[in-house]
C-alpha cells in the first residue's frame, strides 16, 4: 500500500493507499497532461474585476436562504444553522498569498458581514476550494463544525489544530441537530496540495436534509458516466435546490475527468429531478481556457434549447439570494 501521510483507513472499493473515483474509475491528469495543457492552451482573456453587488445576510433562518459568496462558496442558511461551503474571501487561490489565481471579484458577502457559522462543508483540499487563511479566521471567530472527506482534516490541523473536524467517506450521514443532517456522496474529481500527495484525501459534495427541505451541494465533480447523479437521487431524494458547477471545462479532453461543463450540469439537474438550481463554480477564479461568461451564456443557452423554464437553472453573480418558501 502507499504511504498516505493524510489518510490510513483500510482498503475500500475507492481507496487501496490512495483514492480512486468509481464513475468510472480513472486517474487525474499526469504532469504531462498539464504541461501539453500549457504549451497548446489559447485562453480567453478575462476581464481585469467585475463588479458585483454584496449581500447582507441574516443573522439566520429557518426556511432556506441560498447566499452565493462567488466561486464554491455558498452560505446556507436554514432550520437557525448557519452553514457555509467550500469558503474562500482570500485575494488569490494558491498556496501562498501572492500565489495562484487572483479573484476578478469580490466575494458576494464582505466577511464582516457574514453570520455567525455553525458548520463548515469543505468539499476537497484544491487551493480554491480548501483555503487555510479564511478558515482560520471563521474558526477563530465561530468555531464551527468542518465536515470533509477523509484526509483533509490533517491538512486543516496542521495550520489550525484547534479546528473542529468530523471525516467521514462517501455516504456517511452526520447528524447537526434534531431535524438536521448531511451526506457526504461522490463526487468524480481528484486531488492534491502539491505533486507529492495526488489522491491522498478523498473529494465529495454533500446531501443536506433539514426538516421537510433537502439541498445537494455537488462540491467539484466531473460528470463521468453519469451513474453519480441518478444514484444520489436514487438514495437520498430529489433535491429542493442543486448547487452545481459548470466553471473551468476547457479544454474537454483535459477536463473533462473533473469538471462537467453546463450541458452536463444541466444533465445532472434533470437527473437529480431538482426543483431549483444554482451554478457555482464559474467567473471568479481563471482557472482554465474559456472566457469568464462563457459557462453562464453557454448554460442559458442549453436551457433554452432543451425547452426548460429559464428559471430552473440559473447562474447568478456573487451576491445573489435565493429564498424558498
């Protein structure tokens, strides 16, 4: 078996010293992969900021508040918790904090005036998605709860060793309060702090249950075979609101293991048989070759041809409320 310096569970089907996808089984990227990326990539240029109007959230809800901060950072409020996914308010996404992509706009929420966080979703350990410097400060401030997959509990207790962690694998179920509880499902991804420890933590997204209202975020996930998504369905119900990326997809033959591009995200809604859903994903960080509005228009427009109401699928800017009733 590898060594794994995050993670040394027992063999599973995804697991045998590092973790491995099922839908279907494949590897990431090799370092060559990244590099032809590199020497062929024709990015579209990115606007140099975006303006973005920032919400002021209530202190909390009982009946769902979606809050989009940007990017994967979601705040969901409901049933009185305050929960917050993926959170990242750092100027760039990389390991240093003049390193990685910067952010063309400001989170949809001044960190000021974010609630008080009970739980913290953290979906996979890539740098836009686990951000030591902002969870350091929700921790210091809120103590929440940060539910993740396996492994990645150790990358946050290296800098925070007071965090409050809970692991678990794909579809362990964690309860946040009486009429409350998460999910952790698969997710089609990979991933990595740097080039020594590839797959060593797991990647996932998270079912929400809480009272009569149920809420899928997917986290980073490619589409695969598809079999995730009528699975999740399948097991945990169709969800009121899907919160699905359809952000950095190009090019296919490079992405397409880890990120579905908005046709696809548009699959996984009707799949799911959500109600509602909101894009993530896209717009704020230059992490791959198309344009930063591409993935909204390209969405409208695959909505449109599939002759599904425009409002079902939607992906709003920071900033954006979503309330259900």
């Amino acid at each position: 078996m590898v060594k794994n310096r995050y993670f040394s569970g027992m063999e599973s089907d995804h697991f045998n010293g590092r973790f491995f996808n099922l839908f279907p089984r494949t590897e990431q990227s090799s370092i060559k992969d990244i590099i032809r990326w590199k020497r062929t990539s024709q990015p579209a240029k990115w606007p140099d900021s975006v303006s973005v109007t920032q919400a002021v959230p209530d202190e909390s809800s009982q009946e769902p508040c979606i809050t989009l901060s940007g990017h994967a950072s979601v705040l969901i409020q409901i049933q009185g918790l305050n929960i917050l996914t993926d959170p990242i308010w750092s100027e760039r996404a990389g390991p240093f904090s003049w390193a990685g992509p910067r952010r063309v706009c400001r989170p949809g929420i001044a960190f000021e005036n974010i609630p008080k966080i009970d739980v913290i979703l953290l979906s996979h350990n890539h740098y836009d998605h686990l951000d030591i410097a902002t969870l350091r400060k929700l921790i210091e401030r809120d103590n929440p709860r940060v539910i993740t997959p396996y492994g990645n509990d150790r990358i946050i207790h290296k800098s925070i060793p007071s965090a409050h962690t809970i692991t678990g694998d794909w579809w362990d179920r964690i309860k946040l309060q009486e009429d409350v509880e998460v999910t952790i499902t698969p997710a089609q991804h990979w991933s990595a702090r740097g080039i020594f420890d590839r797959r060593m933590a797991l990647w996932s997204g998270f079912f929400v249950r809480a009272g009569r209202w149920s809420i899928y975020f997917a986290g980073d996930t490619g589409y695969g075979d598809g079999r995730i998504f009528p699975l999740i369905r399948e097991s945990l119900g169709a969800p009121d609101i899907a919160l699905l990326p359809i952000g950095a997809y190009e090019p296919r033959w490079m992405m397409r293991d880890s990120h579905m591009d908005p046709a696809e995200a548009l699959t996984v809604c009707e799949a799911l048989e959500a109600r509602q859903a909101l894009a993530l994903h896209w717009g704020v960080f230059n992490l791959s070759d198309e344009g930063r509005d591409e993935p909204a228009e390209l969405l409208r427009r695959v909505v449109a041809q599939r002759g599904i109401d425009a409002q079902r699928f939607i992906a709003p800017e920071p900033g954006y409320v979503c309330r259900m009733e």
